[in-house]
C-alpha cells in the first residue's frame, strides 16, 4: 500500500487533527509562515538553528499535519529519519521538483523574494499538486488555486517554471546592473517589464518582438558585436539557434528556413559587424 493510500484513510477520520507543524526557516517557509499567521491559522515551528531534537520530537507528537520546508538536498532524508515519530500525521512538501513516497506534494507556483508580500498577494497564489488530496484538505484553512498534474509531468512542469522564471531572472538583473554602472536608474526599465509580462499573457501568439522576429540580421550582428566578450553573448546566440529551430516562441509567423551560417550573427565565436554598409538579409 502506497503512503498516499495509507493517508487517504487518515484524512477524513476525527483522529487526524489540524495542527500543523511547519520544519525549516528558509525564505519558502518565512513567507508561508507569515501567511499562515495573517489567515489565523493554528501552527508550530521547528528549525535545527533555533530548536533541539527533542522540541521536533515533543513537537510531532502533536501534529496532525507535518509540512517539511527544507531544500531538496536535504528533503527526503529528513522525511525518513524522522517519519517514525508521526506515522499517523498528513506529511507534506512544496519541492516543484522531487516526489516522495508518503509524502503529499503542493507546489506554490510563486517567486518568493527577500520582503514578505501582503496578504492579498498571498491568497492569489496558485499551487500545483500531484496529491488525491486538496489543498485545503492538506491544509485546512487554505483556499488559494490549486491544480493537480500527473506525476509523469511534473519534472518537466519544474523545468519550465526554472525556464520562464529562475532564467529570465537572470536577464533582467544582467540589465539592472549595467544600467547602475552607467548612472541610470534601474526603475526607468519596470515599464518595460511590466508590458513584456502583460503582452506575454494577454497576446501571447504575438508578444515576441524585435530583431528575430523581424529577420533582421544586421542589427543582430550590432547587438553580438556590442556582446563581444561577455557570456551572454552565447545566450544570445542560444537563442538565435532556438528560434531557427522551434519557430518564433509564439509568434504566429515564425521562420520557415533555417538561418544563414554564413552571417556573422549566426556564427558561434564570431564577431558581428557590417562592411561596406550593406545590409544582409
């Protein structure tokens, strides 16, 4: 018998009570925590920094639900070191990434930053899960979104929330810090931002602009040449490759051929530029 089929029987008995033990104090389980506190919800912490083996001990042997807000590396194991003291208990955890058996999985498909949110930001946020259960089943109280996806979809699920999420995280800090170094503020690019994401999800067959979608392989060749030594300049010629390839990342008019090696745009490790002013198309 699974540990989600020995749970199943648990869920809706009188026995398995409400109180919720939340283990960890990093950033995911700061604002959780927080959120629980705004909701009013009744819960304990425990943390290795601020608590002993003996408060996690006195701690499961109230809880009727445990959620394990550790990193992955350290997940599992914790789960079966210390399962033994709560067998009865709804174990759960918020990794987009791993499935444990006998634990139940809901992902809170969020960014979690360095400042808590509000309260309003917090009930909109949606949770992916693999469980049979609710979320509000598992954590009673909860009314946020919740959407269940096989087991066999999650790791690409993860892997896409890393993509669009984690990476283009990257791209914008990239920007923030070289407008910092030229004395610019980087508040003049939120604009900017805040239309690339609503055009994104409010036309998303056409939201790609600029000079891939346009074919336009001189100024493409400007932008490499402007790269020229810096490490995103593989990024983007990464993505050069992947819009040949794939098509325009929703654009209804993506490329019908493949690119032309021979532009310097499209050669790995080669320096963009014109000569005699002419235009390649």
């Amino acid at each position: 018998m699974t540990g989600t089929a020995r749970f199943a029987m648990k869920v809706f008995s009188s026995s398995l009570n409400d109180h919720l033990l939340v283990v960890g104090n990093g950033r995911v389980a700061r604002h959780l925590c927080e959120y629980f506190k705004r909701m009013r919800m009744s819960f304990e912490t425990w943390n290795r920094r601020e608590n002993s083996v003996g408060d996690l001990r006195d701690s499961l042997s109230r809880a009727g639900r445990v959620l394990v807000l550790l990193s992955d590396t350290v997940l599992e194991d914790f789960f079966h070191q210390y399962h033994g003291l709560a067998p009865e208990a709804m174990w759960i955890h918020c990794s987009g990434a791993l499935e444990i058996s006998g634990m139940e999985s809901f992902h809170p498909l969020m960014t979690f930053g360095p400042q808590l949110y509000t309260l309003d930001q917090y009930v909109l946020i949606p949770f992916v899960t693999t469980s049979h259960f609710t979320l509000a089943q598992a954590l009673p109280g909860l009314s946020n979104p919740c959407v269940r996806i096989p087991v066999s979809h999650k790791a690409r699920y993860h892997a896409l929330c890393v993509l669009s999420g984690n990476f283009t995280t990257i791209l914008w800090r990239k920007l923030i810090e070289e407008f910092r170094d030229w004395n610019l503020s980087p508040g003049l690019a939120k604009p900017f931002a805040q239309q690339v994401v609503a055009n994104v999800f409010s036309f998303p067959d056409q939201a790609l602009t600029g000079p891939l979608v346009r074919r336009d392989l001189e100024t493409q060749a400007k932008n490499l040449a402007a790269l020229d030594g810096d490490p995103f300049a593989d990024i983007y010629r990464a993505f050069q490759n992947l819009f040949f390839q794939v098509g325009a990342f929703g654009t209804s008019a993506g490329p019908k051929s493949a690119p032309p090696q021979s532009h310097p745009a499209m050669v790995p490790g080669k320096k963009g530029g014109e000569k005699g002013g002419k235009k390649s198309h």
